[in-house]
C-alpha cells in the first residue's frame, strides 16, 4: 500500500549530496534504480534527474518493519528515505557523482509501486525507439534523455537572457492564422463559428513579426511553436520549435554581429564552448563550388576542385559532351583509398546514380605508384597527368569525378564527399564548426510548376546592385539573405527583408502572381507597408535540431520530450484519432475516406 510523504519534505535532489555532508541527516526523493540484498544489508541505488546515491539499510538502524519494507523494494518504486550521509563503506564509485557518499536510511516510505518496465531505464539500452517510444514516460527517465532536456531547457535560458540584454522584447504571436500556402503544406484547423472556412497553424511567424516591425518593436523575438505538414526526417517533425526574431533599422551584418553574440553566449553557458569569433563566411557561389552544399561540413578537407577548363579538349565523350551541354566537370580527391576495391568502387558509382548522375569517372593511384583509370583509353597521356596534376594526385589516391549540369555535380560530389567523410571518420562530434552562408540566388525555377519559386519566402531583399536583372534574368538576381551551418546542418537562416511596395509588387510578379492574387493572400500585410514601415531583417533557429547537435544525438526525437514518428503520429497517445460525427457536424465537415480507410 502507497504510504503518504506527509511531514516530510525533500532536502536535496541526489547528486546534491556531498562529502561536505558527511554527518548530516537528509531527505530524498526518487525512484529505485536497482536493490542488492546481502542478507544482513540492502543496498539500493535511488535516482532522481540529477544522477544516482546509494542507500544502505540495515536491520538495527531502520528496524525489523523498516527492513522487511526495504527487502521488497524493486526497481522504479517511488520512494522517500530519510537518512544520515556516511563515508561508503565499500570500494569509491569513479563513474558517479556521489561515488565517495552513501545514505544510511533510518526511515523509509514507499509512495508508490511499479510494474517491472518494458525495458530497462539506463542509458545505454539498445531496446527499439517504438517501443521506447510507446511508453516515453519511461524513457524520458533514461539519464541520457534528462541531461538532453535539461540542456534544452539551459539553451532556452541563455537565449532569453541573451537577447533580453540586447533589448529584444519577447512577443507572442497567433497559432490560428490565415492559410498562405507558397511552401509547405499548411495544417488547417476548421471554424464552428464561420462554417466552411479554416484557420493554419504557423509554419513560422514570419509575417506577424513583419508587422511588428511596423508597428514599431523594433527588436522581437519568441520561442515560437511552428507546424509543417511534410515527410518526416531525422531531423524534422510536424510540429517544432523556433528561435525566431526580427530586428528594425539594420542591414546583413547587423543581424550577423547580434547572433554570433547569441552563440557565444549559448554555447559558454549551456555546453562549456567558446566559439572563435567572428564566425567565417562564404557566398553560396563559393560553398556549392568548394563543398557541392549550401550547408557544408568544413571540418575535413576534400574539396570540390573545377576541371572543366582541364579536360575541355580531351577525347573523352562524357567529359566533352556535358561542358558542351553547358555543364561542368568536377572531382573530389579521397586521400588513400587508391587501393580501393572495385566492389566499393561500384558502390560509389551506384551512390552517384541516387543523386542523378549517369555514372561516376575515377582515377585509381595505387600505393605501388601504378594508376588505373575508368576512362584512362579516351585520354592521351599528358592530359592525364595533367589532370591528375589539378587534383592533387598522390600515390594512395583515389580521384573521382562527376561531368553533368552544375546543379547534378554538385549534389553527386557533395554527397559523396560525405559518404566518404563517415566512412572514413573524418570527422568528430566534439568539433563545432560554424559558418555563414550568404548572397543566395534569390529565385529557383521549379521544372513542375514551370515558373520561378522563392528560395527563401518571397519577402526577401533582393541585392541592390542586382535589381536591374529582376526583369531580364530573374534567376541572375541575388538575395540578401544567409543562413548559419553547424558541421553541415543548417540550424538557421534569414533574410534582410522587402519594405518597398514597387520591390514587392514586383517580386509577386516573378513568382507569377497577379496583383490581386497578392492581396489576396498577403493584402493585410501589403497595407501596412503603406503606413511608414522601417527597413527590417530577421533571422530563425530550427531549435530542435540545434539542440541536436548540441546534445551531440543523431535525431532530433532525442531531444524532444513527446515527438511523433514518420508518419505524424504519436505511439503513445495514438494521435492522430477519430472524432466522433457530433463533432464533425458541428463543424459542418463530412467526411470523404478513400475505399480502404472506410
């Protein structure tokens, strides 16, 4: 039977106890992580989300009724104990905290009993993420997951302080919004009181913070819910968190030099890490022609190198035909993995395929000095060397390249580069490499929908010296816009953002909107702009995949306290549900199912 903790009130969490209370009497609260009993003593590991202490009973201490109660204690039991702090008896426990302590219990209450769980509450569990996942009660009490909300909850501090200090106001915007759909798909959320119509939840609150800006806030931020009805990666979720903010009267460095400070500052406080500054930069030109990414992971070396002007007049087909074709020739040099297999080799050529390429070309320069080419009979002898000569080529080598339209070299290189990278363990989770991406092409053309979409939102500045092309070559014009790269993740980005009606007017006209269908859809903003609005710029952190990589986890459900899975929905609660038909006429919805869902 549950006893009451009445008359009790907890003195210390366990990890909080310490030699320096070596005497004293304390209270603890907690769950039972483990019990051995020796027969004339128990010992009983209680833990609590600071960490483990051991407690020892004996039979003269706590009594006959006390230690019969402690000989049924198993492991997640909910306990409090009263006790006094002693040196441990045994052997010193390097791996804990309170390792050199333990607790010799004089009063024990067991507030709550337990199942055995599904699986065991210790970090290094190996059970299925479903099943951790159905019953995430249980595994939020693995350590490893409390130190990652713990971290999340540090960061979210640090960045509240931060910018309280640089005199941000936190403002909160609507979750039920109007539908804007340019981008991903929106969640609707149906109206009882207007009958037919719907509201969205925000996919960021990009266009409320823009009006906060006009109406004078001149620097907001939130730590803002956002919903995205998308395909689900390691590293996205329908529902998620940003760091949002906006700043007035500021141009790109501005908003640069700001959030490096909040870097800084959340890294030193939450992790111990202080980050160089200022953080290096780079065009996106200069990222996608060194890395084939505008997200690149430069903690290893193993850059793109441009051939092209190399192999131009060479006599192999493939080479000649994709720079005739207006494409290019690049390649990548894998230092010693010449010796390479051709099983492997195969291998990168069918991973090159995944990315669109048609094959993969690639230079084999063996330990032993002799060298093996894919293509070496289509190529006299001397632009061999020469091109061997541009790549860097060592004995130990393997050279690969990849000759098509920039936008496939680009992803075959750039991946594969990373392919390599993790194979080869280039890389460590311990080494934070930041970069700033910056000048995006300010439109891509979508092949499907055969028109110019916006890389970024459409409210992004377009670079001044770059406006003359809106007109004549849309896809020559570059934005103010930049993002900020953490070992080859994007944890955010921003954009300096449009505040005349003639840019903006004109920008709606290259994504192929008319003027009403503008207003339409953005009107109540568009009408705000004509009643004085400053020149603007903002910035978002994707905060759950910062935390990621903070927390050095590889998916970002390790760092979220109730995440769904791939396909949105929640194990634990089973959501999403039915509603029942009384619901849905109120909100005079019917329903109609495919066959196989009735």
């Amino acid at each position: 039977m549950a006893e009451s903790m009445k008359g009790l009130k907890r003195s210390h969490r366990c990890t909080e106890v310490s030699n320096a209370l070596i005497g004293q009497n304390v209270t603890l609260m907690g769950w039972v992580q483990k019990r051995r009993n020796l027969g004339s003593l128990i010992f009983v590991d209680l833990r609590d989300r600071s960490g483990l202490i051991q407690l020892i009973f004996d039979e003269e201490t706590i009594g006959t009724e006390g230690f019969e109660k402690a000989g049924r204690l198993r492991s997640e039991f909910v306990v409090a104990v009263v006790g006094t702090v002693e040196k441990r008896s045994g052997a010193v426990n390097e791996n804990l905290a309170t390792g050199d302590i333990e607790i010799k219990v004089n009063e024990l209450r067991i507030l709550s009993e337990a199942l055995t769980p599904p699986f065991p509450i210790d970090a290094d569990t190996s059970v299925k993420e479903d099943l951790r996942l159905k019953y995430r009660y249980l595994d939020l009490r693995r350590p490893n997951l409390q130190k990652n909300l713990i971290l999340r909850s540090k960061v979210a501090s640090s960045v509240r302080s931060c910018l309280n200090d640089m005199g941000f106001l936190e403002i909160e915007t609507p979750i039920l919004q109007k539908s804007t759909p340019e981008g991903a798909r929106d969640y609707l959320v149906p109206s009882r009181v207007h009958p037919g119509t719907f509201y969205a939840l925000p996919q960021s609150p990009q266009l409320f913070k823009q009006l906060l800006m006009c109406s004078g806030y001149d620097r907001y931020y939130q730590i803002a819910k956002c919903f995205r009805d998308e395909d689900l990666r390691a590293d996205r979720q329908p529902e998620f968190t940003q760091i949002d903010m906006e700043l007035s009267f500021v141009d790109v460095d501005d908003v640069i030099e700001v959030n490096e400070q909040l870097l800084y500052r959340m890294f030193k406080d939450a992790i111990g890490i202080e980050i160089p500054l200022p953080i290096p930069r780079m065009t996106w030109q200069e990222a996608m022609d060194r890395f084939g990414s505008d997200k690149p992971d430069i903690r290893f070396g193993m850059e793109l190198v441009n051939v092209t002007e190399i192999v131009k007049g060479c006599g192999f087909g493939v080479f000649t035909g994709a720079i005739e074709a207006g494409g290019t020739v690049r390649g990548i040099n894998v230092k010693g993995q010449g010796d390479m297999p051709r099983k492997k080799i195969d291998a990168l050529v069918n991973r090159a395929k995944e990315f669109g390429a048609k094959g993969l070309a690639y230079v084999q320069m063996k330990s032993d000095g002799t060298v093996k080419a894919s293509f070496s009979k289509f190529m006299t002898e001397e632009e061999m060397n020469n091109l061997i000569q541009a790549m860097d080529g060592q004995a130990g080598d393997l050279l690969l390249f990849a000759a098509d339209k920039n936008k496939i070299v680009w992803d075959v290189l750039g991946n594969l580069r990373l392919d390599m990278a993790k194979t080869l363990e280039l890389t460590s989770k311990d080494d934070y490499r930041f970069v700033w991406i910056t000048e995006f092409p300010l439109l891509e053309w979508n092949e499907d929908e055969n028109r110019f979409t916006a890389m970024h939102h459409p409210f992004t500045m377009p670079m001044e010296e770059d406006l003359p092309f809106i007109d004549t070559d849309p896809g020559k014009v570059r934005a103010k816009a930049y993002d900020i790269v953490l070992n080859g993740t994007e944890i955010g980005g921003g954009s300096v953002r449009i505040f005349q009606d003639d840019v903006q007017e004109k920008m709606f006209e290259c994504l192929g909107f008319t003027r009403e269908e503008a207003y339409e859809r953005f009107g109540f903003l568009m009408n705000a702009f004509k009643y004085g609005v400053p020149p603007h710029a903002g910035l978002a952190y994707g905060f759950d995949r910062l935390i990621m990589l903070m927390a050095q986890e590889d998916s970002i459900r390790d760092v979220i306290a109730f995440p769904k899975v791939k396909d949105a929905s929640c194990l634990m609660t089973e959501a999403p549900g039915k509603v029942d038909q009384e619901q849905l006429d109120e909100l005079c919805l019917s329903l109609a199912l495919p066959e196989e869902e009735k």
